[in-house]
C-alpha cells in the first residue's frame, strides 16, 4: 500500500535520532486509546493516554502478496474499563488501528503512520497476583476472506450447508 509522508515526517524518519512510540486504538462499544509513549499524547485531535500499560506490539513484514497478516498486542496493569470490556465480549469484530509515531529532539509529535488496522480475533486476559496482561490478537481483513457472507449459525441453516450433522442443534439455547 502506498504511503505519503510529510515533509517533516520524511525528515524525522531520515534523522539520525529517531524516537517513536506506538499509538493504539481499540474501538470497542467505546474507543480506547493508549501509547507506550511515556507522557500522554495528541495525534489528529484524539488524545492517546500513557502510563506504561503497553508492553508490545509484534513486528509485521509488508509482503505485497494476499495474506492474512495478524499481530499481538499485549497490555498490563489493565484497567476496569477495559477488563469490563472484554469480560462482556465487547471485543467481537471490533476494529485496532495502530500507529508509529515520530517524535522530534523536543519530544514532541511530527506525524504517524499506520502500522496495521485489523479486527479482533482473540483475547486474552492472565492475571496473577502482581499484574493483569492483556494479550489481543489483530487480524488484518483478509481473515474472513472465506466466511460465507449471509450464513446463520442456526440448526436451520447448519442443515442447509450439511444436512444432518447435529453440531448446532441447541445452538438458540446457548449464548
């Protein structure tokens, strides 16, 4: 996918001191966003909030070719809010735009670029004693590339596509 840069932006990027800082958005039932930056942050009039709960984004490799690309995002010291969230499946399908943000020598932004836009596709939470982590696997649009668009998961239907295979034959009575 082609991609333009400012001016500023393309000066930062060939500076020698390059500082970045991942910007993360979780548009869940509402929007969450957060940086690993390590002061809060400001890009396209939405403020990103800090305070060392990011802990990873994987590394993604740019491919040119139709694939499904995923990355794990990983989060701790999780907050209610965002355990809420999850714990009431608020996460199914909803869309993470990460970004690489470029700061200049004053610590302040230049620009971002889009690092990866998916939907989610898992979630996980592990909590111990000290600490919470989130783990959200992101999956890029072609994960659903297969999905027969229109499909029910309904005994009526799953006897459509198979008949006689009982796999969703109670499926109304659980959520």
């Amino acid at each position: 996918m082609p991609r333009s840069l400012s001016t500023a932006l393309q000066t930062q990027v060939s500076s020698s001191a390059t500082k970045t800082a991942f910007l993360v958005e979780l548009q869940l039932s509402s929007t969450i966003r957060l940086t690993d930056w390590y002061s809060n942050v400001t890009y396209n009039s939405e403020s990103y909030e800090a305070g060392g709960s990011f802990l990873t984004v994987d590394a993604i490799t740019e491919t040119g070719q139709l694939e499904v690309n995923e990355i794990n995002i990983a989060f701790s010291n999780v907050t209610d809010q965002v355990r809420a969230l999850v714990q009431t499946g608020a996460f199914t399908d909803k869309t993470v735009e990460v970004y690489l943000a470029y700061f200049d020598a004053n610590d302040a932004i230049v620009g971002a670029i889009n690092y990866f836009t998916g939907q989610i596709r898992n979630v996980a939470i592990n909590e111990n004693i000290d600490n919470s982590v989130l783990s959200i696997i992101v999956s890029s649009h072609w994960a659903n590339w297969n999905l027969t668009k229109g499909r029910h998961f309904s005994d009526e239907s799953q006897q459509a596509y198979s008949s006689g295979d009982k796999g969703f034959e109670f499926a109304t009575q659980v959520k």
